[in-house]
C-alpha cells in the first residue's frame, strides 16, 4: 500500500542504510533491546521525519520493537526516493518522494494519518495538526507522540495554550542530548555542508549573516567563522544578541546588515526574517539561503514576484534579478539547506537524537496510564542513559559523585 517513486532503486538505499547503521552504535544497542521487549507490539507507529537513510534506520528500529510502520517526509525537498525504496522492500509502509508538489505533499501526510496510529514521531507538527484538524476521529486510537524540532514544539505548546492538544506529546528538541549536540553541532555542519557542496564556493573573507542566535544559530555561526567568514549576527532577543556579541560576532538589524552580507543563512523558526525591504539593499550576488524549519523565513514567494527575470543558475540554486539589475540567489528553493541540498545531520548526531525519539516512544506506551499531562518533558533519566550510552561507544569513563557528595549537593547546610 506503499506510494512511492520508483521501487527499483532499493538496492543503492540499503547501501545508504547500512552506512548509517554501521555509525550509530546507539541505535544498533537500543534495536537489540527492542527486538527481545517488543515495546510496539500491536501498534501502529506514525513518522513524519525528513526520509534519508538515519531516518529509515530508526524506522527499522521501531519496526524491531514491533510497529507496524507507516512513514512520510516532513519536507518535499528532503526525501531520498532509492531510501524509501529501500524501506519498502523490507516491509515497512511508505508514502513519500523527492520533489512532492504541495498537493502530493499533502496527500502523503494523509495517508500515514488516515490508518489511525496509536504513536506519532513528527518532524514540525504536520501530522499532530492534520489528525487534530482533518481526522479528529481518529484521535481516540493515539496514545500520544514524539516532536522532534523547536518549530514542531512552538506548535505544540500554542495548541495546549489554546486547549486544542488532545493526546501526550514529549519534547524530544528539549532534550539536553538533543538541542546541545543536534541542534548545534548536527546543524552547524549539514548546514555548511549544503551550502559548500551547492554553490562550491569559498567561504573564507565572505560576510555571512546568521538570522537567530538559538542552538541552531550558534551551530551554524561558529562552523561561519571556523570557515574564515566574518560572521553578522541578526536577532530580536536582546540576551542572544549580547551572547552574540561576547562570543566575538557582529550584531545588526537585517536592513544593515543586508547591504553589506554576501551569504544569509535563517535559523529562526519564524516568518519573514528576510523580505522586500531587505532585497533591494543587497549586494549583486549575494546567495540566500534557509536552516529553519518551515519556508517561510526568506521571502521567496515575494521575491519570485519583484523578479523581472528569473534563471536556473545551477543544481538546487534558483536566480532572481530585481529592477535595479541586481541578481539574489536562493540554494533549495528557501527551504532546509541542509536537506534540500544536503544529506541532513552526520550519522553520529541523529544517532544521538534518534536514540531519545526511540526511548521516548517506549516510555511513553509504557506509562500511557499515568500521564497527566499533554506536554512532556523527555525524563532525566532518558536523557542520562543517552550521554551514557555515547561516552561508553566513545571507551570513554567519567566520576561518579559519592554518597557524601550527594548528601552534600542536596542539603542546605555546608
């Protein structure tokens, strides 16, 4: 029942699967675990993450704990039609390909609700919102879910507010091993790496703007610097803008600092970071591009429309001259740069994040009774068993605080 491109390219996606798999000894571990416990049996597992091999391999994962999986993308630029390919191959349900039109891109997400899952993993909160908004019948078969991004939580969090959110949610981005390393260093790099392997140009002696001075921006400022870039951060929260400055980066409004960036990378979660009052200050050339969720941070429907020409001006880079002669160029048509024009986080970080996705679901089915809350925190000791887990596939050891030590960190008495 399976919607994908083209089935005959699973061979080169098993290859991309077992690469990962071979890098993520996190997930290898907690796959052994699943395959004996059988957290998932006979339930039907939902999964809206970006579909590249990491994500196929924890959906083999939950498969080995017992899911009956059914899987789509969470962005139309970010699927790997030969890993869904894959996927289908050994079994798992899949509806999802690369370049979805808005419309199919819809339809797939539908599909993956419409079987009435009892578990949801979501990516940014579009199967959460479908259920509640196009099949609020089927709510009373989910037991709860996972979200994996700071866009996906912002959704949650305004849709418990409003007394909208109908079943548990974990909060798998605030997860110390997630947003310290994923966000951070697993951003910092893809990011680089889609930008590098679509343009191949220099980075070094560029300005490069960095809209947001979250994890994600810090990530993708330091590896700007590391590159011999100097790095222009743009922010609207005042404490980030002066951490910004004291870790050595220039901080401007957008409108300043448009007339002087070659290279602009949004990471903010929000809407239209970059717009028409920006355009029109920038340079001839300068390259746009977007690390946040959703396409909506960099203008480019607007731009598409202050465009009196346009022209493909390589793979994955979009051109646009405005009146005034200038050209702006948009890698991935303004949406996730490390996706759609990369490979996403290296297998070692998703490792890291996947392993917290996979814990979380089980505890969550393990203490479906006893939730009283819509929004969840990941347990500590989920988070512990992770960084554990890491420092011993690392052969490293670290103390361990004694008996009187932690009489002494728990008492108010010196």
């Amino acid at each position: 029942m399976s919607i994908i491109r083209d089935p005959s390219l699973w061979e080169s996606g098993k290859r991309k699967i077992d690469w990962v798999r071979g890098n993520m000894s996190l997930l290898r571990g907690i796959e052994e675990e699943f395959s004996e416990s059988k957290p998932f049996a006979g339930l039907k597992v939902a999964l809206s993450i970006h579909l590249e091999a990491k994500t196929a391999y924890l959906c083999k994962v939950l498969a080995a704990g017992g899911a009956e999986m059914y899987i789509t993308g969470s962005n139309p630029l970010s699927t790997q039609d030969d890993v869904a390919a894959a996927l289908v191959h050994d079994g798992l349900n899949v509806f999802a390909w690369h370049a979805a039109t808005a419309e199919e891109y819809h339809s797939h997400i539908s599909e993956v609700v419409k079987v009435g899952p009892n578990v949801i993993i979501d990516d940014g909160g579009d199967l959460v919102n479908m259920i509640h908004n196009e099949y609020p019948e089927l709510i009373k078969n989910v037991i709860g879910g996972c979200e994996e991004t700071t866009t996906g939580i912002i959704r949650l969090i305004n849709m418990d507010r409003a007394g909208e959110l109908k079943f548990p949610m974990m909060l798998v981005n605030n997860a110390r091993c997630k947003y310290l390393f994923d966000n951070r260093y697993g951003t910092g790099q893809s990011v680089w790496d889609g930008i590098n392997r679509t343009t191949n140009l220099i980075v070094a002696g560029k300005n490069v703007v960095v809209a947001g001075y979250g994890w994600c921006g810090k990530g993708v400022a330091m590896r700007a610097k590391g590159f011999g870039a100097s790095v222009i951060v743009t922010e609207v929260d005042p404490i980030k803008a002066m951490e910004a400055v004291m870790d050595g980066f220039k901080v401007m409004k957008m409108e300043e600092a448009a007339k002087i960036g070659d290279l602009f990378v949004t990471v903010t979660g929000c809407k239209d970071v970059i717009t028409e009052r920006s355009f029109y200050n920038m340079k001839d050339g300068a390259i746009l591009c977007n690390a946040g969720h959703f396409d909506c941070e960099v203008d480019v429907a607007g731009l598409k429309k202050l465009a009196v020409e346009t022209k493909a001006a390589r793979n994955n880079i979009d051109g646009y001259k405005l009146s005034n002669g200038r050209w702006l160029y948009v890698i991935g048509e303004g949406r996730l740069v490390n996706l759609a024009a990369g490979d996403g986080h290296p297998a070692e970080i998703m490792d890291m994040s996947f392993a917290i996705q996979a814990l979380s679901a089980a505890w969550l089915v393990k203490n479906r009774d006893s939730l009283t809350s819509k929004i969840n925190p990941v347990p500590e000791e989920i988070d512990a068993s992770v960084a554990d887990r890491k420092l011993k596939a690392w052969g490293l050891e670290i103390d361990r605080l004694t008996d009187e030590q932690e009489r002494y960190l728990n008492s108010w008495q010196v």
